[in-house]
C-alpha cells in the first residue's frame, strides 16, 4: 500500500463494465470491474473492512475466488488516469483512455494490467466499510499482427 492506495501489479480482472451498461447487478452509468486478490490480500483487505467477495468454485477441487469490485468514476472529483498498452518493443505505443474511449476495455484482449485503487471509507445505513475507486492503471493488450503491420497507413 501506499498513501492507503492498493498497488496491484499483473492484475486479473473479471466483471469488465468499463461503459457502465445497465446490467442485472449493474446501474445504468457505473462504470467498474472485479480485480481477483490471492488469499493472503484477500485476508488482509477484509481485516481492514473492504467488501471482499468470493465467487464459488466450478470444480469442487478449486477453492473460492476473491475479489474486490473497484468503480471507474470520470464524473466527480478528479479521473482516473488510464493508460492503453500496444505494440511492442520500439514500436510500443501508450494512449490514455478518457470516459469516451475506455469502454473499448470491456472486449479487449488484455496481457497485463497494473492498477493502483483508492480506497473510499463510507458509512450508510448504519454500515461502514471501504470502496474501491480506479486511481491509475496500465493496460497492455495482447498484440494483434494485423494492426501493428496496418497501424502506420493514415486514414481517410
């Protein structure tokens, strides 16, 4: 942790509603995804009074996932800074995504993604605990031959 943030690093996300599309367990508007946390950051994060939730095993062999949701939030305060990855090596390129263009994250082939999560303590109801919101994150996406060998010819 750092200032109280959450650094993740080679993080897998699950749930991807980076457009906010109105779902079954989703309000029209919120944007956000689930990031999966081993057992340790799972124990850790419950101790400290986030909602970490477990999604049953499809085999009975498995154990439970952990995971946090995690809101994406353009609207109030300041935006997330969210970086796209592609290419590689001398050709690799970076494009910070805006609330118009991050919701290409909810189909893409992701590699590798480092986020950094803030955490948001709230009291409702009576409850108490700690939300996650989108502070940072680095997506790579995996490669697609075609777009690097097309990616320099202009548009018209």
């Amino acid at each position: 942790m750092a200032n109280g943030n959450i650094v993740i690093e080679n993080a897998r996300l699950i749930f991807k509603n980076f457009r906010g599309v109105e779902q079954k367990f989703n309000a029209a508007g919120n944007r956000n995804f689930c990031v999966v946390l081993d057992d340790r950051d799972a124990k850790n994060l419950e101790r400290d009074g986030w909602n970490v939730k477990y999604l049953s095993p499809r085999d009975l062999d498995d154990d439970p996932l952990a995971y946090i949701q995690v809101s994406v939030n353009f609207e109030k305060g300041r935006p997330p800074k969210i970086i796209q990855i592609t290419g590689s090596g001398e050709d690799m390129r970076k494009t910070q995504l805006d609330a118009d263009s991050v919701g290409n994250l909810d189909w893409a082939d992701i590699e590798t993604v480092d986020l950094t999560i803030s955490p948001y303590h709230y009291e409702v109801g009576g409850r108490t605990g700690i939300k996650g919101y989108l502070n940072s994150m680095y997506v790579t996406l995996v490669e697609d031959e075609l777009e690097s060998k097309y990616y320099n010819i202009q548009e018209r």
